[in-house]
C-alpha cells in the first residue's frame, strides 16, 4: 500500500461503537460526532448493517445518547427529558449539516 493510501484510511477510519442491547445482542454504530456541555456527555451514531437491504430501508435517523460514567464503566443512555432531548438534537444537527445533507 502507498503512503497516500495509508494516510488516507487512516484519516477516514470511523469510530465505531458497539451497544448491547437488553436482550443481549450487538449492535454497532458509527459515531460522527460527539459534545460536552454543563448537562453532560452526548453523541451523535448512525447504525452500521452488514446486509445492504437493511442499508437501503433504513430511514437515516440520528441515534442521539447520553454518555454516563459508573464505577468505571461507560454507558450510553436514552436522554430521557424532551426539552434536553431536543436541545441535544440541535446542536448535533446544526453541527453535522456542516458535514452533511439532511431532509425535513
């Protein structure tokens, strides 16, 4: 592999997250962006599918979660207040409208 090869994978590698879920299955996500602010620890994922047809039919939406520290451990959490919620949702939008094309 050229250099020019190289450094450009390594520049565009995702950052990928993996979520168990409560039934105990993986799931894994790309994380494109992520925020502090005096309420907490929040990021912005995408689902990652390795069937093209769940590629195709899915709807494109914004998985926004709450970062949470516990003994240790990182948890990703449902942010459960609407108005924090939405707050959130904002700032991430108007941050990755930058990036990307988004649709009403």
């Amino acid at each position: 592999m050229d250099e020019q090869n190289k450094n450009f994978e390594e520049e565009f590698t995702p950052d990928v997250v993996s979520i168990i879920d409560e039934e105990g299955v993986e799931h894994f996500f790309e994380e494109l962006d992520r925020i502090e602010n005096d309420n907490g620890k929040y990021v912005a994922l995408i689902p990652i599918y390795d069937d093209a047809q769940e590629i195709i039919d899915d709807d494109g939406e914004l998985i926004i979660l709450k970062v949470d520290e516990e003994d240790g451990e990182t948890y990703l959490c449902p942010i459960e207040d609407d108005q924090e919620f939405n707050e959130i949702g904002q700032i991430f939008e108007d941050r990755l409208s930058e990036k990307y094309l988004f649709e009403e």
